[in-house]
C-alpha cells in the first residue's frame, strides 16, 4: 500500500482545517485512527457490548473473546512469552506508575539506587522520585552527551550494585533519539538490577520483541499506535509479576473475599481490577491487525524518509534550530525558530491547516538541559507525505517572516 492508499483509510485527514487541508503533524501526542479501528469500536458496542469474564450469557462470552482476543494479538505483536505476561492500562502513564508502586516500593530500601536520563517522559521520572522518596532509595542519572544521545559507557558507570532499577525510554519525545535499550538492558541485568522500558513513542514506529530487548517490563499506549485513547498495556516478565502486589483492588481482580482477607486471580487479571477498558482493547487489537498489514518495517523506513527530507529542507531555514542528533533517528523533529516562541510558530502553523506541538512535551528537566522554556514539534507517521513537510517548511518560512525582528 502506498501513503497515497494508507490516508484513504483515514477519515479524519480529509478535512479542511481554518480554510485550509488538514496538515497532522503531532502524531507523537496522539496518532490518528484508520476506519478499521473505529469499525471495530463501533461494532463492539453495536453487537458485542457486555462486560467480560463474569457473564453466563452469549454476549458476556463475546466480549470477553473479544478482549483476551485483543490480549493475544498483543502477546503476539510484542513477542511476549505469553498472556500472562501482558497487563491492560489505561496507557504507558499508568504503566510505569504500576511498576513503580507495584515493585519499586517493595524491593528498593534506603540507600538503593534507581536509574534512569533527563530525556525522560514526566510519565518515566516523577513515578521513580515519588518510589524513591517513598523508601529512601537514591533517584541517579545517566549522563546526556551534547546531541542528546547516552553513551554506553556512562550506562555502566551510572549503574551499580546498588542499583535496583533502570528505566529509560526507548525513543525519546523531543530528541528523537533511539536508545540502545537492549545494550541498557544487559548491562543492567549483570550488575542485578531490572530494565524498565518506556515504549509509547517506540511501539509505533519499530518493530519491537520484548524477548530480545531481554527487558524485564515495558510499556506502552494504544492512542500513539493508531488505537483508541484509555488502553494500553504493561509487559512484565511473568516472574516478577508473580511477586509483584495488585494496586487496584476491587471487582474482577479477586480470587477468594472474605471479610477481613482476601486472595488475588492468576495473572493477568490479578492487575486488572473493576470493570476493564474493553472497547479500547478491541480497538487496540485492531490497530495491531492495522499496523501488521503495513508492516512496522515498511512504516520505520517511511518515516525515516520523510524526517530525512524534513531536516533537509529545514537546514535551509536561517535560525531554525533543530535539536537532537542528525542521525539516527526516530520520526519527530523538535525545533526553534529563532526567539519566536513556539505557541506562536504553532498558532500561526494552525492558521494554516497545520498541526504541531509546542511547549514543554512532559519533559520540564530535558527543556532545563536545552536551555530553552519550549520548543516546537512536528511529528510524522505513516500517512505523512513529502507534500506535508513542504507545507511545513513553506509556512514556517512565512511565519520566519512574519516574526523577522525576533530572529537575530
Ligand atoms: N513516555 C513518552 C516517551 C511519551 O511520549 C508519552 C506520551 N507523550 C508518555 C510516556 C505518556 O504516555 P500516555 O500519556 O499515553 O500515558
């Protein structure tokens, strides 16, 4: 299938925006859906709608196919060892705060050591301040290099015997940067401590195989991956989930209740308490279907394409400051444009039908390490056309223009 075929099955795409056509370059906040998704959503609640793993009659049992069946394209899709081994969140936010809450708090004491980069997500970082106050375990850095990028060597440096935890992201929000998580993973597994990744702006771009990583959890969101928002899932390796204690009690997630005890459901389900986000997760097992049709190779070399062209064309613009490595990197571009402030380069750009991000993307300390308070973001993904990145570049051209006295 070429872009041209792929954004036919994008509804949303063919619209115009402020009299303009709809330019969507901010798929790294959210992606858009392709119509097999909102069909599956739609079909669910039109046919199978009932909750799961409770009712004796026909449509309980349907959507409770429905929703382990979205649970196995996942365990597929991930090359998880099996069900057991994937929880459904509400994204990678709860992910990571149940890993954090779930295990950190249990295995870290005083004087350990938890590991992770100032490129982090707020969603991978204030988790691990708030477990390492929580039990006087010491919140460390790896160091970042000039570009952005984390150098193996400060990996090993930074992780020690002490270390309990590492948890890095997989592709950076803002840099762009593809961290060698596997590489992280190994080296943190010598020195006896358990490899977190952050997988939210990675598990729509590459391919991903928990299994070779060798990380002991990831996560991940649905709504960056073409399904719906309010789904996504936690990977953890089965033994650690074993020992790991529920955080949410409640319906679903219980075995045995009595009045002043209770035991817990086999895992998956022990983590998924009350009434799950089932129509998510069919959407969620659509997307994946989605994404295996185009092949998550194909969509890795596409946007490479088109962020190749994009930073080409953009080294044309005089003070349009581009930030992160030039090479080697994911689908985003995250830029300044002289002092023009980016939620002026950002509603300008939307005047013109164009959809960036601007301000600080969840990273407060990384913006601190640039030494800027905001910066702009376009984001692409594999309905993304050299034709966008030339409107991009045209109105950022005219709106260089339009702000001249605030470029030096
Ligand atoms: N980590 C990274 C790297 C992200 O880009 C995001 C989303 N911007 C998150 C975590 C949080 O994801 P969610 O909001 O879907 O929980």
């Amino acid at each position: 299938m070429n872009t041209k075929e792929i954004r036919q099955l994008f509804p949303i795409l063919h619209q115009e925006v402020n009299g303009h056509p709809l330019v969507y370059l901010d798929s790294a906040a959210t992606s858009q859906k392709p119509v097999s998704v909102i069909e599956a959503v739609k079909h669910y609640y039109e046919r199978d709608n009932s909750n799961v793993h409770r009712g004796v009659h026909t449509l309980g049992s349907r959507a409770t196919d429905a929703y382990e069946g979205a649970r196995e394209k996942l365990v597929r899709f991930l090359n998880a060892g099996s069900a057991e081994e994937v929880i459904f969140t509400r994204g990678t936010t709860s992910a990571l705060n149940l890993v954090a809450t779930g295990y950190a708090r249990s295995v870290c004491r005083e004087g350990d050591e938890i590991v992770i980069t100032p490129m982090e997500h707020h969603s991978n970082l204030i988790p691990w301040q708030q477990a390492a106050k929580a039990t006087g375990a010491v919140l460390k850095y790896i160091p970042l290099q000039e570009d952005g990028t984390i150098r193996l060597e400060d990996v090993e440096q930074t992780i020690t015997e002490r270390t309990k935890i590492v948890s890095v992201t997989y592709v950076s929000n803002v840099l762009g940067v593809v961290n060698p998580v596997k590489e992280i993973a190994a080296i943190a597994q010598r020195k006896g401590a358990k490899m977190v990744v952050d997988g939210a702006q990675s598990t729509p771009h590459l391919k991903v195989d928990v299994q070779d990583l060798d990380c002991d959890f990831y996560t991940l969101s649905g709504h960056k991956m073409c399904g719906p928002t309010g789904i996504g899932a936690l990977y953890g390796k089965r033994a650690l989930l074993e020992e790991m204690d529920p955080i949410e009690y409640g319906g679903e997630m219980i075995d045995h209740v009595d009045l002043y005890d209770s035991t817990w459901k086999d895992l998956p389900w022990k983590f998924e308490g009350g009434t799950p986000i089932i129509a998510g997760a069919v959407g969620l097992g659509a997307a994946i279907d989605f994404l295996e049709s185009i092949g998550l190779d194909e969509i890795d070399r596409h946007e490479k394409r088109i962020t190749a062209y994009a930073l080409e064309r953009m080294s044309d613009i005089k003070d349009l400051n581009v930030y992160g490595p030039r090479s080697d990197r994911a689908g985003l571009i995250t830029f300044n444009l002289g002092d023009v402030h980016p939620h002026d380069v950002a509603t300008v750009l939307d005047a013109e039908g164009i959809a960036i991000r601007a301000g600080h993307h969840c990273c407060q300390p990384l913006m601190r390490w640039l030494q800027v308070s905001a910066t702009a973001r376009a984001s692409f993904y594999l309905y993304n056309t050299e034709e966008d990145v030339d409107r991009l570049i045209a109105s950022l051209i005219k709106t260089k223009e339009y702000f001249g006295h605030a470029i030096g």
